[in-house]
C-alpha cells in the first residue's frame, strides 16, 4: 500500500487537525482541567463532540451503527490529539475496549456500543497487574460460580478506570499465571459489587487507577468471545492499543517539534533569531527527518493491522520502540533549546515532555518492544 493518505484520509487528517487545535487546544483541555484537579482528567463535553465528529464509533463496525472504519483512521486523530495534548478516552474507549467489543455477541454490543457511538459512555482496559506491561502474565481469576463467575485479584494503572461506565478485564479462568491459554476477556459494569478503586493522577495529568476485584459477581453474558479462548481477543486489543499510542506518540513528537520550531524563529540572542545559528538548525532538520521515519513506521504498522497481516506483532512494536526513541528526541532538544523557560509551566514545551513519558509505558515502553523485535527476529 502507498506511505500516504489518500483522498478520504486527507480530509479526515484536516477536519481532526483543526477540531483539535481549536476545541481540544492545551489551553482549553489539557490546562483548564488539570488546574481543577479534575477527577477525571478530561472533559465530558469534549467527548460529547467526539462523537458528534463521529470519532467515537470510527472503529465500530457499520452493522453495529458505527463508522467501520480502520486503525489508520483511527491514528489520524490520534495524532491530533498527541499534537494538542488533548486529553480523552479516545485511545482506551474507542480503539482498545471497541476492537474487543467488537469481537462479543450481538447481545453485548448492543448493551455497550451504542454508548460509546453516541459519547455517552467511556470504557476502559484493565490488563497490567504490575508496574510494568507483562501481559504474558496474568494472575487476576476468574473461577466458575453457578450460571457464572466470581472475578477476584488486582489490575494496576488502568486509565480512566474511576471515570469508566464498563472495563474489560483480562482474568484467568483455567491453568497458571503465565500460559498463554486459559484467559478469558470480561466486560465489568462499573456498579459490579465488589470493585475497588484507588485512582492515582500521573505525570501527564491524566487519571488511572489500581483496581481491587473482591469476589466480583458476574453472569455468563459478561464473556467477551469465548471462555480460556482470550488470548487472541487480548493480543489484538492490545496490538490496538500499542499503534494507537505510537500514533499518539507521533503527534507529541510533532507538536513539541512545531512549537520549538516557532520558538527559533521568535527568539533572539545577541541581536540575532537564535534559528539561523547553524547548529540549531541541523538538529532541527535531524528532528524533523526522525518525524518522518516514525510516522512512516506508524503508518506501515497499522495497513498490517487492517489488513489482518500475519507478521503484525512484528510491524506494531518496531512502530512502538521507534515512535519512543522519536518522541524522546524531540521533547528534549525542545525543551534544551527553549532554555531555561522550558522548565517552567509557562510554555507548554514541560507539557509535551509529561505525555511523552506517560505513553513510553503505555502498552509497553522502548525496552520491552525491542527485546520483542528481537525475539521476533530470531534473536
């Protein structure tokens, strides 16, 4: 497939751009709710746009009222929003919890999807259960009780947890805590008896939670595809979720490179703008041409994933591991050649540098993407 969009996605990239610069600006999102110390960490109105746009239901198929849409579009506004800072629960609602849901019954996502189309409803992904992304071992149980089951164990850091309306939750209901058979995917209410929940405020401002499932009553319809047959559902969601934040990851690599390029052009120092200082402006060029090969790298991995492509594990952590090298780079030299303002909260450089940290561990950070290319590789 060509490295680029086409007419449709052209379109979509400047409708999302310019939604986003101007209703989802840092100023207006990003500041305005983390200064509230909202406990949610986004805005309800916003989504409400989201889905007025038809963002929230782009990956939901066209049979169950969404858009059918694919994962490149998806990442289009997932750009934006990592460009704008812009926070929501697009990535875990509408990519993540929407490619499991998709793979339910008719029953179940009729119960959860028309919520999420209409931006009623947010949804969020429970699957680590450690400080670190490991999902090879999963120890949270689910053991049969009469028509059903009974969830009990913990989940860490699950974004949005507090603020989401279900969670899927990965448990496992047959074998040890590190088979790769024996999982099983679960659609949690929130008002399930039996769920606990300490919300924790990370770097970025956005809001997770560690979640405690005492003995967590739940019917046979809770199942999401089939029972011990959740590992497919799983490494999907997640190879979802994995592109989504590398697509996210490139916005934060283009805004902060756009606003540090600005700054450049702005600023002065001994009577001259400091951009047509020659080092600064190879390290500029260097940025951009990692940009470049990032998005490149993005964009490859999610044509494989909507093409169902077989060596996809491998296409989706090269994008991962390259988009954080990439986002690194680029809010670092912002910062460095922003100057000792860079470290204030008065320019938004420090903002950028926050979301890139909290989306290196998203899903799995630079290390544990390329030890799995590695592996993948034959290494």
């Amino acid at each position: 497939m060509a490295m680029y969009y086409n007419d449709d996605q052209t379109m979509l990239s400047d409708t999302a751009g310019t939604f986003m610069s101007e209703e989802g600006a840092i100023a207006k999102q990003l500041r305005h709710w983390r200064d509230r110390d909202c406990p949610d960490g986004f805005g309800h109105a916003l989504w409400k746009q989201f889905a007025e746009m038809g963002f929230t239901g782009m990956l939901v198929s066209e049979e169950d009222g969404g858009l059918g849409m694919g994962h490149v579009e998806a990442g289009i506004v997932l750009e934006e929003i990592g460009r704008n800072l812009t926070p929501s629960p697009f990535l875990t609602s509408s990519v993540m919890a929407a490619s499991a849901l998709g793979q339910g019954s008719a029953e179940m996502r009729g119960r959860w999807l028309p919520g999420l189309i209409s931006g009623d409803s947010v949804f969020a992904v429970a699957v680590d259960e450690g400080p670190k992304h490991r999902p090879q071992n999963i120890a949270c149980r689910a053991e049969k009780s009469g028509n059903g089951f009974k969830l009990s164990g913990k989940k860490t850091f699950v974004i949005q947890g507090a603020s989401a309306d279900m969670m899927v939750v990965a448990a496992r209901t047959s074998g040890a805590d590190d088979d790769n058979d024996g999982l099983t995917l679960f659609a949690v209410p929130k008002d399930a008896s039996g769920v606990d929940q300490d919300p924790v405020r990370l770097v970025d401002s956005s809001m997770a939670s560690h979640v405690t499932f005492d003995g967590v009553e739940l019917d046979g319809d809770a199942v999401i595809g089939e029972v011990d047959g959740g590992r497919d559902i799983l490494n999907a969601m997640l190879n979802a979720g994995r592109v989504g934040a590398a697509a996210e990851g490139v916005g934060v690599a283009r805004g902060a490179m756009d606003i540090t390029v600005d700054y450049l052009k702005q600023r002065k120092q001994f009577g001259t703008i400091i951009g047509e200082f020659q080092a600064l402006q190879h390290r500029a060029a260097h940025l951009y041409s990692e940009v470049e090969i990032a998005r490149a790298a993005v964009l490859k991995a999610q044509q494989k994933l909507d093409e169902g492509s077989e060596n996809i594990d491998l296409f989706v952590s090269v994008a991962k591991a390259k988009v954080a090298k990439t986002a690194s780079l680029s809010v670092k030299e912002g910062v460095q050649m922003h100057g000792g303002i860079g470290m204030t909260d008065e320019y938004d450089i420090g903002l950028f540098m926050k979301r890139d940290r909290a989306l290196q561990e998203f899903c799995g950070d630079l290390y544990y993407h390329a030890g799995r290319v590695a592996e993948l590789s034959g290494y």
